[in-house]
C-alpha cells in the first residue's frame, strides 16, 4: 500500500478534485446525494467542519450552515481557488487526518477523502471529531471505496470510466502509476462500526452515483 506521504505529496499541486464529472451540473447533481445523507443523518443546521474541502466545487450547492463553515485542506493551491470563488469563506490549511481545534460543531463531513487515510490516520480523525461534536451532532465519511466491491470496479461492471478529455485521461494514467486503481485505500463498512464504542450511533449507506462506494454517518449520542 502506498504511503500517504507520496498522496499528500500529489495532491497539494493540483488545482481541482479530479473527479470524472467536471462540469457544474455534474458537481450539482453530486452534491444532491451528500444533502440527502447530511439530511438523513439529521444534521440540525449549525456550525460546520469540512475535511478536505479542496476548491470549493461543491460549496455553492451543498444545503448547510454556511455563515459558520470552516473548510480544512493541506492544498494551499485548492485553497487559493476556494478563496477566489468565496473570499468570506473560513479556510484552514492543514491536514485533515490530524486537524483538531477547541470548538463545537454540529456537522462534521468529508467526500471522498478517508480513502487516502491509513487505519491509524482514520482511528485520529474520528477520535478528533468526536471531540469536536457537539451532543447530537454528526460526522458524515462520504463516499468511501468499498473493498467488497473492488472486483467490480476494476472488472467495469460497476463502474465504466465515461468519455474524458485528455487530461483527465493523463490523470488517470498518474493515479495508477502511484497506486494501482488510483483509489487509495479501500475499506469495508464494518472497518467504522466499531466507532459505536466511543458514543456514536452508526449508519451506512449506498452511493447512487458510484455504487462501488458507501458513506457512514456517525451520530454522537453522548
């Protein structure tokens, strides 16, 4: 398994997610799905913690407090983009996998992100979020690489690479130079239901996009 390092190292140059979808109504079709489970997982309305935030590509569309958002990300370059499209926006550079700060959130969220966390940089980000929350409050791991499922990925009967453009199709190819499938770690559900331990009612759920994915919401009960 590739270290995270050589991750971090990749992409704290890029200027965008690198999603296939790279269009706005691709990014506002796709930020339906992550109101849905912020919804269902009963996010109340209050302060918010985005881990990995990026460029801000799905801010503009995501249904939640953003007069209390606070966005954490190590890519002073997605950063920089983020701040051009949003200037009165809170923006941290940092890491997301270790970032803590004395403050109370209601919604702690990340999408496509924990991927690129090994299991002992996962155990530290949730044990820090746990902290951060708020009593009822929530944290939304979005749109993780489901290891069950990874033969279908790579097999193409769950998931067929759409027409891209060249860059894309360049980027692809770097992905797995630095690591096979370019997906990073691929975890199994059961890998966060032992998170229950700490306090946290936990649920999961599908992907109606990349049905190779699943999401956990982990409600902190006391």
């Amino acid at each position: 398994m590739i270290n995270p390092k050589r991750w971090k190292s990749f992409w704290d140059v890029q200027v965008t997610p690198l999603h296939y979808g790279d269009t706005e109504e691709w990014y506002r079709k796709f930020a339906e799905e992550i109101n849905a489970l912020i919804d269902t997982a009963g996010y109340a309305g209050g302060p918010v913690l985005e881990s990995g935030c990026g460029n801000g590509a799905l801010f503009k569309y995501l249904l939640i407090n953003k007069s209390e958002y606070v966005g954490v990300d190590f890519s002073k370059r997605m950063l920089q983009i983020f701040r051009s499209r949003f200037s009165d926006v809170n923006l941290i550079c940092a890491d997301a996998a270790v970032f803590y700060v004395n403050r109370h959130f209601e919604l702690i969220f990340s999408n496509g992100v924990v991927q690129y966390f090994n299991h002992a940089m996962i155990q530290r980000y949730v044990h820090n979020s746990f902290h951060m929350l708020k009593k009822g409050g929530v944290l939304l791991i979005a749109n993780v690489p489901w290891k069950d499922l990874r033969s279908g990925y790579v097999s193409g009967t769950l998931y067929q690479e759409p027409v891209v453009d060249s860059r894309h199709r360049f980027t692809r190819n770097l992905l797995s130079l630095l690591k096979g499938d370019g997906l990073g770690y691929w975890y199994n559900p059961q890998d966060f239901f032992g998170f229950s331990r700490l306090g946290f009612r936990v649920t999961l759920f599908g992907s109606l996009y990349h049905p190779y994915r699943f999401s956990i919401s982990l409600k902190k009960e006391f």
